[in-house]
C-alpha cells in the first residue's frame, strides 16, 4: 500500500490446522460515504461504524474478525465499491 492508499485489510489466522487459505476483508475508505448498507445487511452483526471520522468526514465500517464469515454480503450490497472480500479455497489435508 501506497501513501495515497486509504484500504484497510484484515487477514484471520487459519484456525484449522492451515487446511485453508487465508479470507480477506477489504474497505476502501476513500470510497466509502457511511450509509451503513454493508452494517444492516451483515447476518452475523460483525460490522460496526468507527468512532472515528475517516479523512472524507464519514465514519465507515470496522470489522469485528471473530463474528465475520466472509460470506461476502457487505461486498455484494455496497453501492460504492468499497468493499472486497475474498475467500480461501479450502483444500485437503495431506496425510504424511
């Protein structure tokens, strides 16, 4: 990330064993105008405003890693693109 760059991503450690690859949460917070969309849609609850302003003057998502699925919702419902979310492709376990 650049100086200019205003996303924020979060990386879960893999609680399986490393049997899957890692799921990422994007914001893009120069993108993101507050309408909270992506927080009424969340099935799990695991988006929240910030208590902060973001440098436009809005306060954008923050993402609470535990309750998150990455289903991928905040993504699809997002009307300025400011959200990205990408799954691991779960693989097999290889036996030694």
């Amino acid at each position: 990330m650049n100086a200019t760059d205003t996303r924020k991503e979060h990386r879960p450690d893999s609680a399986d064993g490393g049997t899957s690859a890692a799921n990422v949460w994007h914001l893009w917070e120069d993108r993101c105008k507050g309408c909270g969309i992506c927080i009424e849609f969340c099935p799990t609850k695991a988006l929240q405003f910030s208590k902060e302003l973001s440098t436009k003057g809005y306060y954008v998502p923050v993402l609470e890693e535990k309750k998150c699925t990455y289903c991928g919702i905040c993504d699809l419902y997002c009307p300025d693109l400011a959200i990205m979310v990408v799954r691991g492709k779960k693989t097999e376990k290889q036996i030694p």
